[in-house]
C-alpha cells in the first residue's frame, strides 16, 4: 500500500502519539508528585543554587508570560491540537523527526491544557539562574513544547534549504 499525501503511514503516526504520551505522562507525574511533596512557594537547591525545585503555580503562558489569560490559553491550546491533527493528517510534514516534534508539541500541550482545564492553573517547578537572575520557571510541558517548535523551526529551515537546493 502506498501513503496518499492525505495519510501518513503508521510509524510516524505510532511515533507522534506515542511521544505525545510519554511527554503527557510524565508532566503529570512530576506535577503530581510536586504538588503533594513541596509546598507552594517552597525551594529545593538541586545542583545549589542553578537549579532549584520551585513549587510556583502559573495563570499564564509558557515561563509564566502574560499571567491571567485563562481562557485565551485554553483556546491557543484547543487550536494548536487542532493544527497539529491537521499538519500530520495532511502529512505537511513527514519523516520520524517531524513526529517526534509533533508528539513533543501535542504531549506538553495536552499536559498544561489539563491542568488549565481541571485548576485554572499550570504547576511550574523548575527554576534555573543564580541568586534573583533566574528563567522564569517551567514544568515537563513547557519543556516540551518549547523543545518541539524550536525543532520544528529548524526541520522546516532544514527542508527549505533542501527544496532551494534541489530547485537549483
């Protein structure tokens, strides 16, 4: 059987949910274990004082941005699953490290969808600088879904400079 532009084949599709559950899973184990083990505010020196467990509790974005934008979140959140159905669906994008991606992407997704759906807000923990110099903290999904668009920016600038190369 061929794959039709229209449908991926299997692997990639098996790949893409199967990282996407990996990620969901172990962003709410973490969140779970953190809030039942470090209080609200509490911090943990990891490796000193670079890397820290941070119980924060965040109504924003990614790394705490625009804080209080509840339902704006959820909806990005619903059209971003929604685009990557498509993208994958379609096979705009194809290949193991696209769905790697992908899966990264939708599993960080649906992790602080989750959470924005069931508390209103998003568990943070990690925390990373020296002294009050610190990256706002962030949790498994933020992680995830950072990791997978940077990828994704760097596959599609990849295939770009193929396709130029190849047209030349």
């Amino acid at each position: 059987m061929t794959d039709s532009p229209m449908r991926q084949p299997r692997a990639e599709s098996g790949l893409l949910l199967g990282v996407a559950a990996l990620v969901y899973l172990a962003d709410r184990l973490t969140k779970a274990w953190v809030v039942a083990n470090i209080d609200l505010g509490e911090q943990i020196p990891v490796l000193g004082d670079f890397i820290q467990l941070w119980h924060t509790e965040n109504q924003g974005a990614a790394f705490g941005l625009l804080q209080g934008g509840g339902v704006l979140f959820v909806a990005i959140g619903l059209i971003t699953l929604l685009a990557i159905g498509w993208v994958h669906v379609t096979g705009r994008l194809r290949g193991g490290p696209a769905a790697v991606l992908l899966g990264l992407v939708l599993g960080g997704t649906l992790g602080n969808l989750t959470d924005r759906l069931l508390d209103g807000s998003v568990p943070d923990f990690v925390s990373v600088g020296i002294g009050t110099l610190r990256w706002p903290t962030f949790n498994v999904a933020d992680a995830s879904v950072v990791v997978g668009i940077l990828g994704l920016v760097i596959f599609l600038s990849v295939l770009d400079r193929r396709a130029a190369a190849s047209a030349a």
